[in-house]
C-alpha cells in the first residue's frame, strides 16, 4: 500500500497558513511606520517608498504564496519553502525564500546527476489557492530515473483566462540560465511559440531588481512591447512577483514626441525604417553648423574685445570633431568664445574670474554670434523640411538614397506646417533619431524587448539607445516577423541595437503549443525561416486539431464557439482583419458575450475577437480560427502573410479549430486533408 501521505499533507498546510499570517504581520509594520522629515520632498520620498514595499507585500489568497521546497542535505540539514516572494516570522528566521534566491537555484535545475546538495525536492500542487497535493523528487537514489511530474505538468497545462500569469514555478533548467543571467549581459532569445520566450524576459526582469536592486532603482528597468493589448496580457506579470517598478510601454509610445496618426504606405515605411537614414539625418543636423564670415566683437564697459574669424573658426571646428552630440557643442560654443575674451582681457592686464566668463557667455553679441555659427534645430521642423524640399533632401542623401528613394519620402501634398503634419510611427522614429542627435537620450539599466523580430533597423536605434549603457534581453522569433520591414537575423538586429556582443540562446521545446498543433504550424516554417529549427512540443498532451470547410465559415465559427464555450478555459477567435466587423455582428446576433481585441481591457473576456495582425504574443486555451487564406492575403506579400498565419496557428494551449471555405495555402493543403480526415 502506498504511504499516508494525509498528515504530511495537513502539515503543509498549516505551514501554509502561518506563511500568510506572518506576510500579513510584515504588510501591518509597514503600513505602521510613520514618516517625519522636515524636507518635504524626502517626506513624499519616504511615504512613496513605503506604499511601494506595501504593494510589494500584497497577499493574493488565488496565488499559492510558496510552490515548492528543497531539504538540503549538504552542507547541513536545512528545508527551505520556494515562493513568489521572502516572508519571514517575528523572529527574522525565513519562513519562505524568494525563488531569486541563491539557495532556490537547485529547485530549477537540480537532478539525480548534480542534485546541488538537494535530498528532496518538493513541488505542491493548488486549485484557488487551496494546496491539494504534493509530490516528493528523490534525488539521491542513483538507481531510480528521473520523476515524470504530474504536477509540473497539471501548472503548465492548466486552463487560462485572462492576462498572462507569472511562470515560476514550472521554470525549466534552460529557461533558468537565461533568467538569471547577469545584469551587465545581453542576451537575446530566439523562441519558438509556447517556449516561455516572453515569461523568461518578464522573469529575468524580475530577478535583476531582486539581484541589483540599488543600481536598477536608479537606473531603471524598462519592458517594450508590440502593442497596448500586448501590454495589457502582461501586465500583471512583474506585479504578481512584487516587482512594480519596471516600466512598460511600446515603441510608438517611446517615440512619440509627435502625435501620431498612423502607418504611411508600406514602401515609405520600410524605406523610412532603413538604417541608411540614420546617416541623412546625421548629414542634414550638422549641416547646420557654418564657420563664421567675420570677427566677434564684444564691447564691455570703455573695450571693445576682439576674437579673429580664424580663431572662432578653430573653436566651432574644435567642437564639430570632438564627437559630442549637437546640443551639447551649441551649449559650449558662448563659453568658448567667452574664454577667449578672456584672454584678450587677461593679455591686456585684467584679472577677470569665471564670473566675468559666463556674463560674456551670456552677452548679447556672443549669443547672437554662437547662433549664428551653430543654431538650434527642432527635430520634428527638420524632418518636416526634408520632406517637402527636395533639394534639400538631395544634398543630405546624395550618395546614400537613390532619386527615387528620395522622390518616394517627399509628401506629395505637403502640410501646411510641421505642427499639422499627420507623421506616421517611421516619422516618429527618425524625429527620434534627429532628437538623440540633438541631445542625448537618457539610458536606463535593463531593457526587455519583446517581438523584437518586427522592429525596423531605425526602430531598433530608438530602443538600443534606451540602454547604451545599460542591458538587454531581446525577446523574439524569426519566423514570426511579420512587418515588411521585419529584421532578417538577429546579428542583424543586435547591430543595430548596439548590442554586437550579445550572446543568443535557441528555445525550441514548447511546453504551452501542443504537439499536434505545433507539427501542423511548422509546415510553414520551409517557407517563412528554413534556417530554424522546428519547435518540438514536450507535453504529454498532444492537443486537439480539428480542420473543417464548409459554404460559411463564419457560421461554422459561431457554431464551435458555443461548443468550446461549455470548456474550461480561454477562448480566441482569430480572423483576418477584414473580417473583425463581420465577426463582431454574428456574434451579437447569437447573443454571445465578448471582447475585441485592441479595444480598451480586453484581455478580461472569456471570448476575444482576435484581429490577425494583433494576435501575436498571445495565447489562448482554445483557437477558432477562420480563413487561413485571408490571413495570409491580408498582408503585402504572401511571405509575410504565411508568417503571419504561422503566428495565429500556434496561439492555442488546448485545441485548434480551423474553419475555411477558401483553399488553405498550398503548403497547408496536405495537412488540412489528413486533418479533415
């Protein structure tokens, strides 16, 4: 008969209950403490420092708060319960240790052949929040072979709805190494669907603040996402580990220094996006920049001090070549000058001090002198004038652009003024270059850029001098680019990042995408990424896939939408863009409840709409997914329409219903009969 396993079951339970006990005693001396400072900027800084370490403190009764334990039997005997976060009794002694912890390492990555001084590893199992089993892992007996983990397996498969859940405690060993990878290291993921990629970068966040919490608190931890959708799936990922502090936003936000009113035509775009513009705008900025004609006179009281045009001409060039950003030469130029007056006064026999320097720097005819020579440039004016002169822009572009690139970025009706320009994202973009051009862009210590595939080379300049000091985790598939503009490898992207020197990790084992539905996505990858490997799914669930065509494929959608909708469980229906607002109708006329994706808190439904261009990042517990062949023609070229299709079929955890009255793509028609089959 096997052991009683009742009390040892109960015991945990109630260790359980005291955890939660002693967490809410910490949040209560928290929220005790009370702030006196007679400077009120530190009062505002100490009471925002305390509502941080209470949200930071906040008990979730649905989220376990440990999922496993170690007995360590090396050096000593000592037990330690893994959890989301350190909670500790009155006395000091842990009661549970952060899973960022040193001493948690083993719990991801401990086996029979280097148990890491492990007796036992322990992982629980909860429904709500309610522990309700466990299971032993005996990593001392060299005889028996690894544990298969019923429970490890019930996490990862478990239904979903709603936004993305936190991953840890079904971390794997491959995925540890990337999470806790040093702060100075950038690192870049190549992830197939359904291996983790996003969790993995949201994680490794998580872990520098713990690990380098003092220097990213002043630095900073930003996330850039593809979307606000995609955001908002995420979002509750870093607050459920009691990180709040990391930022996130997407790239069209970071660049928004212009309202924004959309994408311009595809070619402009990808033409707009190419790193061959950074060198345009850098030619057309310094541009500014002219050597002076004439003397600087200065009067000042009886004198008239005097810097030749030979001597002002070394200082501007002394500055143009020193490799400091335009801003910052302007900025020095008037105490440039000025020093020189002093010069003059000091070779005359005055004794003027730095006080005298910097009211001739800021003197009228000094001023007006350096404005002159080198004068301000609005970076959004600029642009403006590239795109309605041509010549202009032919003097900046020769050499670079071709005439007819060049013809392709003048605006065919200009605006009246750069004010009432309707700038597109690729607009927005090089503004942003021109701004960093300017003045540099402030660095922040750690970014995570997820979908980075995406990103045009002027996108990724925008986001790698984010942290030109800092590092990355850059999150994303090759075979899921599916902008025009997309990046073809990541040495490619990496460069443009600035990050040459990043070391790439492959993720190929998907533990959400089940077998069935990853083998039948990966017919595409032939014809979208041959260079990659094909994912390879690791559960033991193979999935449902079930391919059907039919004279309506949007009435058959309605149909399996009510059907799936009696299952545990999220619920996508992924259509062509063209599709949405049809969508939207059927659905109301059958009276089924739903969101749209793209539309404001729509991760919070049991059924979304999905647009095909916004699915990706995503993942639902069943797919319904109509017209394959409208996906694909939804897109500019069929290459990135067989991307984009490629993203939409390896949405589902659970089961993949595909509906069509349309032929599949050819590549899938092989595979759609052995399915309808």
């Amino acid at each position: 008969m096997p052991p009683d396993t009742s009390d040892t079951l109960q015991a945990e339970k109630d260790y359980l209950k005291t955890s939660r006990s002693a967490l809410a005693v910490m949040r209560e001396k928290t929220g005790a403490l009370e702030v006196h400072s007679a400077d009120r900027v530190n009062q505002e800084y100490l009471m925002a420092a305390i509502f941080r370490r209470m949200k930071e403190l906040e008990d979730d009764p649905d989220v376990p708060l440990f999922f496993g334990r170690l007995d360590y039997i090396e050096p000593t005997d000592e037990t330690f319960h893994i959890g989301r976060r350190h909670v500790n009794d009155a006395l000091g002694e842990p009661l549970v240790v952060d899973w960022r912890a040193d001493i948690s390492v083993p719990f991801y990555r401990a086996s029979k052949t280097e148990p890491m001084g492990v007796g036992v590893r322990r992982r629980f199992g909860f429904t709500h929040g309610e522990m309700t089993a466990f299971e032993d892992e005996d990593l001392t007996s060299d005889a028996a072979p690894d544990q298969h983990s019923d429970i490890l397996d019930a996490e990862i498969e478990r239904p979903r709805s709603g936004p993305m859940r936190d991953i840890v405690a079904t971390i794997q060993p491959e995925q540890d190494v990337i999470v806790r990878a040093g702060v100075d290291e950038t690192i870049c993921v190549q992830g197939a669907p359904g291996t983790g990629k996003t969790a993995v970068g949201l994680h490794r966040a998580a872990y520098l603040l713990y690990a380098y919490r003092d220097q990213l608190s002043r630095a900073g931890v930003l996330v850039v996402g593809p979307n606000a959708s995609f955001l908002r799936y995420i979002g509750d990922v870093l607050p459920a580990l009691g990180e709040i502090e990391a930022k996130q936003t997407t790239v069209e936000e970071l660049v928004g220094r212009v309202k924004i009113a959309g994408p311009g035509p595809a070619l402009v775009d990808v033409l707009k996006g190419d790193a061959r513009m950074a060198e345009v705008l850098h030619r057309a900025v310094w541009s500014h920049v002219t050597l002076p004609a004439e003397a600087l006179v200065v009067p000042r009281g009886a004198h008239r001090w005097r810097v030749a045009t030979y001597q002002a001409e070394e200082l501007v060039t002394e500055l143009r070549t020193r490799g400091i950003r335009y801003g910052a030469g302007r900025a020095m130029l008037p105490q440039r000058l000025a020093h020189a007056v002093l010069l003059r006064m000091e070779a005359a026999g005055d004794s003027p001090d730095d006080r005298v320097q910097d009211s001739v720097a800021r003197s009228r005819p000094v001023k007006q002198y350096a404005d002159l020579l080198w004068p301000a440039v609005d970076p959004a004016k600029l642009l403006f004038r590239l795109f309605t002169d041509p010549e202009l822009l032919a003097e900046h572009a020769d050499g670079i652009l071709t005439p007819d690139e060049q013809a392709m970025l003048i605006w065919d009706k200009p605006p009246r003024s750069a004010g009432a320009a309707k700038w597109s994202v690729a607009d927005a973009t090089l503004i942003d270059e021109i701004a960093d051009l300017v003045d540099r862009t402030p660095s922040l210590g750690h970014v995570v850029l997820d979908e980075a595939q995406d990103l045009s080379a002027m996108q990724l300049r925008a986001v790698g001098r984010r942290c030109s000091t800092g590092s990355m985790t850059v999150l994303g598939d090759i075979a899921q680019g599916t902008t025009p503009w997309a990046t073809p490898s990541w040495d490619e992207a990496l460069k443009h990042l600035g990050k040459t020197g990043a070391h790439t990790e492959e993720l190929t084992a998907g533990f959400r995408v089940p077998g069935q539905v990853i083998e039948y996505a990966a017919r595409l990858l032939p014809q979208i990424a041959p260079h990659l490997k094909p994912p390879t799914a690791v559960r033991r669930a193979r999935g449902e896939l079930t391919i059907s065509r039919g004279p309506d494929s949007l009435a058959a959608a309605m149909t399996t939408v009510r059907e799936v909708s009696e299952r545990l469980g999220s619920i996508g229906l992924i259509v062509p863009d063209a599709l949405v607002t049809a969508t939207r109708k059927a659905l109301q006329s059958e009276g089924v409840l739903f969101s749209v994706l793209g539309d404001e808190d729509d991760v919070d439904a049991h059924l979304d709409v999905v647009p095909a261009s916004l699915a990706k990042g995503l993942e639902f517990d069943h797919v319904v997914l109509v017209e394959p062949a409208g996906i694909v023609a939804g897109e500019a070229d069929e290459r990135t329409g067989l991307r984009r299709l490629y993203v939409c079929l390896t949405r589902a955890v659970t089961s993949l219903a595909i509906l069509h009255s349309e032929d599949l793509p050819d590549v899938l028609e092989a595979a759609g009969a052995a399915g309808a089959a």
